[in-house]
C-alpha cells in the first residue's frame, strides 16, 4: 500500500489524479470530499499541468491561495496555512478526536501541555511573524514563538466545531486567528486549562461579559505588560495568537453574558465591536478557542 506522504512521479493519460489538503484532525482530505470547498481536484489539476506557480480561489468571503512550489494553501484572510499534496489514491479516513494535528511535534500524550519552540527559519514560525506584523500591525523584534499543544484542548475545540456545524447545518463555521494580550501568571493557566471565562472582564466590559480577542496584536500588547524573561533576564512582553471559532457574530453590549442575551436560543456565536469592520470579537464558550501560540517580543 502506498504511504500518505508518498507521491506518484508517473504521469500518464489514464491516471485519475486528485488533490487532498491535510485537515487539522491530521488526516488527508480529498478537496471535493468537503462540500465546504469550491474548488475540486480537476480545477486544482489544470492550474498545475498548465505550469502555473499559484492558484487564487475566491468564493465571496473564503479567499486563499494555493502555491504548488511549496505545496501549500493559505487562507487569505486569517493567513492560515494547510500543507497539500497531489495523489491518485489516498485511503479516506478521519479521525478529529483522537489523534493531534500532525505537525505538532515530540508529542507526549501524557503531558497536560507541551510549548515547543519554533525554529526562526520554518515556514510556521515565518507565518505567525508575519501575521503578526502585517495583520496585527505590531512591527517589534521577536525574540520567540512557541508553539502550544494541548490535546485536551484540541479535541474538545474540534468536537465544538462538529457540534456547530450539525445545529446550525452548515459544514463551515468561521475562525479566525485572534491575539489576547494577558497578564504574566496567566500565561500557564492558559496552557493548561484555556481561557477562564469565570474571571474574564478584568479590564473592562465594553461588548459583552466575556473573554477580549483582537485581530490587531497593537490592541493585545496594551494588556501585555512588560515582564522580565525567565530564560535571559531582559525585559519582554508576550501574547497569544488563538484560533476563535467567531461563528456568526453580532454587536455586542456590556450587560451581555452570550451573544444571544436573555434569549434562550443561541443564533449567534460571538459578539463584535463594529458588523462591518470588526477588530474585538468577545466569546462566551472557551472551547470556541484555542491558545495555539505564544510569541515573546521586545517592548
């Protein structure tokens, strides 16, 4: 049988060849599985023999681009990245719940969490530094970016998704890539157990009772205070970079302790500072996120 990460190098006339991108519950998915994907292996297959470098797709609000040099899609706006391959068979299988995303690495299932550094010259590290200065328009020295696995986490952030998608009958919910600037002692807490919605509003209430996202990490770093790093001593701030299943949002008020406040219904999935133009978003369910990142910065 042919290994996942193994590719035919044969092109022939008769070979029924499709695409797959790795989903995050770690298993290859074929494009035209997902009824969520506008694009299928056919189109993606005439971009690639015709020797085109990259692909735009563009389905309304979904923008990304596949780049076949490095066999990678990235999503144009939250900037997030799945790695690709091209494949005439690939055995269908997925399992959300039980294994962690493969590019987690060292993975140790009986640690509560791991944080593993990113090396500066990874693509993964060069796409959270970039999503941190050109989307989140904070231009400081990083100094690291660690990566948080928590599969406790993961899984009940997975088994959220699955559930939104069945109540609200749809197989696209929408996330983004938030950053959250928080006190030092939190930064464990966080890594280990997520977002506590019990103490959240410490800094105000503005849109909702809940726990502050921002898509502009110069809001984040107001919350970050400087500290003195553990590993050299100098002083340095930190935030996370989250993945927020937002969902459907609305406008937000400061009396709100759901999106759908003093309704018994849940309509919506996040509250918002502007509909059209949003940089806070505020959520009520922790397992709507997870702490995917920390980057360590100079003030």
């Amino acid at each position: 049988m042919r290994a996942l990460n193994e590719v035919e190098n044969m092109d022939t006339s008769d070979t029924p060849w499709f695409w797959y991108y790795l989903a995050d519950c770690g298993r290859w998915h074929r494009f035209e599985d997902d009824p969520s994907n506008c694009v299928s292996s056919e189109d993606i297959e005439k971009f690639y023999l015709n020797d085109k470098s990259f692909m735009t797709v563009n389905a309304g609000s979904y923008m990304s681009k596949i780049d076949f040099s490095v066999m990678m899609q990235t999503d144009l706006t939250t900037g997030k990245q799945r790695r690709i391959q091209r494949n005439f068979n690939l055995e269908k299988r997925c399992s959300c719940f039980c294994a962690p995303p493969v590019t987690w690495e060292h993975f140790d299932a009986t640690a509560p969490y791991q944080l593993i550094p990113l090396g500066k010259t990874t693509p993964e590290y060069q796409n959270v530094a970039h999503y941190m200065t050109h989307d989140g328009l904070l231009n400081r020295t990083i100094i690291s970016i660690v990566r948080v696995q928590n599969l406790d986490l993961w899984e009940m952030y997975c088994r959220k998704k699955k559930q939104l998608m069945r109540l609200q009958g749809t197989n696209n919910i929408q996330e983004r890539r938030l950053f959250h600037g928080t006190d030092t002692e939190n930064i464990a807490s966080i890594c280990k157990y997520n977002f506590d919605l019990r103490i959240a509003g410490q800094h105000g209430a503005l849109f909702g009772k809940g726990i502050y996202f921002t898509s502009r990490a110069f809001y984040a770093d107001i919350y970050s205070p400087i500290r003195i790093s553990p590993t050299d001593g100098r002083l340095t701030k930190v935030i996370f970079l989250a993945q927020v299943m937002v969902g459907k949002s609305k406008p937000g008020q400061f009396h709100f302790c759901k999106p759908d406040n003093g309704s018994l219904e849940n309509f919506h999935d996040s509250c918002v500072d502007d509909l059209d133009d949003p940089m806070i978003f505020v959520m009520f369910d922790p397992n709507q996120i997870y702490p995917e990142y920390l980057i360590e910065y100079e003030p």
